[in-house]
C-alpha cells in the first residue's frame, strides 16, 4: 500500500514538472526574438540601404513630393502613399545599429546620409510649397505642429518593430507599417511649408517632431540590437565608450522634456475646454447661440451669445461666479444677450417653415404618382393600337401577293417590335418577319420593304429575315 502512494505521489509529481515545462516552453517562444535572427545579413542590408544617392535619393524626391501634395489637400491616403515608398527609415536605422554594435564609420556614414536627406526633403517641400496654388493651413499640417509625449511611445515602437522586422531570416512588410506609424515624412514637408511661408512656428514644432521620432527610432533600434546580441566592435578606450553613453542620454532627456511640456499644455487645454463646454450647455442649454474663447493681451476671454434674456439671472456677476466655481480660473465672460429676438417666435417659425416644406414635397410626390399613371395608361393604350394596326393587315394576301413579286419567299409574318437607341427612350417599329428559301439580295430586301411600306402607308418598316 505504502509502495503504491510513493508511485501515485511520483506519477503526480511527473506530470505537474511536465505541464510545467510546456508552459513555459510556450511561453519562451511566445517572447522569445532571437528565433530566425539573421544578425550577419541584417547589418550587410542596413549598411547597403542607408546612402541616400541614386534611386534612394529619387524616391525620396517623389515621396516628399506626393506627401506634401496630401498635406495640401488635406488628404491622409495619400499622405500614406508618399510614406510608403519612402526610403527615410534605412539611415536612422544605420544609426541605431552603428551606436549598437560601437562601429564608428557606420554612424558617420548614416549620419551623412540623414543629413542629405533631410536637405532634399527640405529643399523638395519648400519648392512645392512656393509654387503651390493652393497652400492653405489643413488640418493636416496643424496636426504636425503639437509634437507630444505620444510621439515618442509611437516613435520608440516604430523603433522595435523595424529592427525586429529587419533582423528576421524572412523579413515582414513592417518597414513600410513603421514609416507611416512614426509619420517621418510629413513633419518633414510641414517644414518645407514653415519655410515657404516664413512661418517659424511650424518650422521649429514641426522639425521637432521629425527629429524626435527620428531619434528614439534609432534609440530603439539600439536597445534592441544590443538585447540581441549583435556581434559589436570593442572599444579601444573605456572613457570613449562611457562619454558615448552620457551623450545618448543627454539627448534622449533633451528630446523627451520639451514633448512632455507640450503633452502637458494639450491635456490642460482639453481639460478646459471639456469644462467650459459643460458649463455653457448647464448655464444656458439650447438658449446658447455661440460660444467663443478668445487669447487676448490681458488674459482669456469667453465670449457667449444667448438668445433673448439670459436664462436664470441677468447679472453677468452671477455667471462669473459659476464659471470659477465650475474650476475654469483666469477666464473672463462676456454675455452677449440678443434680446430683440424671441427664440420661441423662431421655434414657431421653423416649425411651419417645415410643414409648408412638407406639403410641397406631399404635392410633388402625388403629382408624380399621377403621372406615372397617366404613363401606364398611355402605354396600355399603344400596345392595344398596335394590336388593332396588327390585326387590320391582311397577312394572307399580303403573303400571296409578295410570293409572286418575289418568288424567293417562302414565309412572311407582321409585327410591331418595341426598341430603344439608348438616348430617345422606346418607341415601336412596324416588322416585317421573312424567310426566305435561298439567301436574298439586298436589292430584294430593299424592294420588300419598300412596297410593304407603300402598301400599308408606313413611315418606317424593319425587316428581319431569317
């Protein structure tokens, strides 16, 4: 007895060890990076696709070009399209991998590389932006120009997903996913518009943004070659490598703090005007007619314009007062009260303006249906015509005059057939139905027809032989 517990305790014992040991098998391969990892070929691509010359510094071309034509026209798929093509991600990549892997001429190289493109970027946009018809601020532009701490979460896994995506023995199609979601491009050509129009507000947040994105995608793509283990050349001096070190995190620090400011002011700006909207629509519900923040020399101001009387207190004070007790401080209200216009009366009237609108639509609704029947009747009425001009033909007679004139027939038939040119609508056509016992000529043909015609007084006739 003791023997079979030891055994059952045992058997037990296996099989939780086993079911944990697939666990955490699946787990492994679930997280784990390194399974087809192509370091060698990995860092052989990057390196040849980092020089921004020939058909990388084309496509670049093209690709700042279509993206700015989708920020002119406000338009986000074409905007993905110039990203697409765009060859911007290889030398920021050649950045991270040379600081990854401690190979000085590769962060030279890319570096070079960045820089020249950059420079066609800049000159592409800015040229596009002079000549441009258009060059209205699109909501697209302006959303180039709040750069935040969100680019930078964006940025840093845009980062992890090319490197990841680059280093695989069967590379994905990541790289052109990672393009849009870092969105390189278009910070890019917002600044070739800043420039063009010497707006040097756009310029500096929009280039900021670029170079934000820029740098923790190749601050990711470090930290993911060094977890990887990349073969890396050996510093010759210690000091070199901790200064390297102090110097990307002095950038990385410099590069997050202003992002986090501006997330700061975007988060408080909507938290206001979240507050403000819901004060407006508690003080004044549908007796508002516009609302309107303004940021003028001596603070905010919010502008309200209320149809007739205001609607509990006609003391401007009082609404001060529960502006600052809804948590909106340093804002200043302005009432406006249209009281010569009774919003009652202007309910009323839109409400008949409605009915008559609706009556009119009640007659032109059963003027048509009266047509359409009036349509049906005439049809009716020429099918039942055609049916009695059909009837009236002699077809008998009319067969046995023709076969004498034309000794080739050897069946006839009458018809009215109904055909459209596509252009005039319907209309029915007297036919002539004839078969002949050997192929006829066209001058037959013609004779047929014409004497049918002449016979029975018809205007037009078609004769179909079979």
């Amino acid at each position: 007895m003791a023997n079979l517990k030891a055994n059952t305790n045992k058997d037990g014992n296996s099989s939780n060890s086993e079911f944990s040991d697939k666990v955490r098998k699946f787990f492994h391969e679930l997280v784990d990076l390194k399974g087809g990892l192509d370091r060698e070929g990995t860092i052989v691509n990057i390196k040849n696709n980092r020089r921004m010359v020939g058909a990388n510094a084309w496509l670049l071309m093209c690709s700042i070009m279509i993206a700015s034509l989708g920020l002119d026209l406000n338009s986000p798929a074409v905007i993905i399209g110039g990203m697409l093509i765009s060859p911007l991600m290889s030398p920021i990549l050649g950045v991270g991998l040379g600081v990854g892997i401690n190979d000085q001429k590769t962060i030279v190289s890319s570096l070079k590389s960045f820089g020249i493109a950059i420079g066609i970027a800049l000159v592409t946009s800015t040229l596009y932006f002079l000549i441009t018809p258009f060059g209205e601020v699109t909501n697209e532009i302006l959303a180039r120009t709040k750069p935040t701490l969100l680019d930078v979460l964006v940025a840093t896994f845009g980062g992890i997903a090319g490197i990841i995506s680059g280093s695989r023995k069967d590379q994905s199609n990541a790289i052109p996913g990672v393009a849009i979601a870092t969105a390189l491009m278009p910070p890019l050509c917002v600044t070739g518009y800043g420039i063009a129009n010497a707006n040097w507000v756009f310029l500096a947040n929009s280039f900021y943004l670029f170079f934000l994105n820029a740098t923790f995608v190749a601050l990711a793509t470090l930290v993911i070659v060094r977890y990887l283990d990349f073969p890396r050349m050996k510093h010759n001096d210690l000091l070199e490598s901790r200064r390297n070190r102090n110097i990307i995190g002095i950038i990385s620090l410099l590069m997050i703090l202003p992002s986090m400011y501006i997330l700061y002011q975007v988060l408080t700006e909507n938290t206001e005007n979240q507050k403000i909207k819901t004060f407006v629509t508690t003080q004044f519900g549908d007796r508002l007619d516009t609302y309107t923040m303004l940021n003028k020399n001596d603070g905010k101001q919010l502008i309200l314009k209320v149809y007739g009387s205001t609607a509990q207190n006609e003391k401007p004070e009082y609404y001060q007062v529960k502006l600052e007790e809804a948590g909106i401080k340093n804002v200043k209200l302005n009432i406006i009260p249209t009281s010569e216009i009774d919003l009652d009366k202007i309910i009323r009237l839109e409400a008949q303006v409605a009915e008559v609108n609706q009556g009119f639509q009640q007659k032109i609704d059963n003027a048509q249906t009266a047509q359409d029947l009036k349509d049906q009747q005439i049809e009716l009425l020429q099918m039942r015509l055609d049916s009695i001009q059909t009837d009236t033909i002699p077809i008998y007679k009319l067969g046995k005059e023709a076969k004498i004139l034309f000794p080739n027939l050897k069946k006839i038939g009458f018809a009215k057939s109904v055909s459209s040119d596509f252009k005039s609508g319907t209309k029915r056509i007297p036919t002539l139905l004839v078969k002949w016992s050997r192929k006829p000529t066209t001058t037959d043909k013609k004779k047929l027809e014409e004497w049918v015609a002449e016979k029975f007084d018809l205007s037009e006739i078609e004769l179909v032989s079979y």
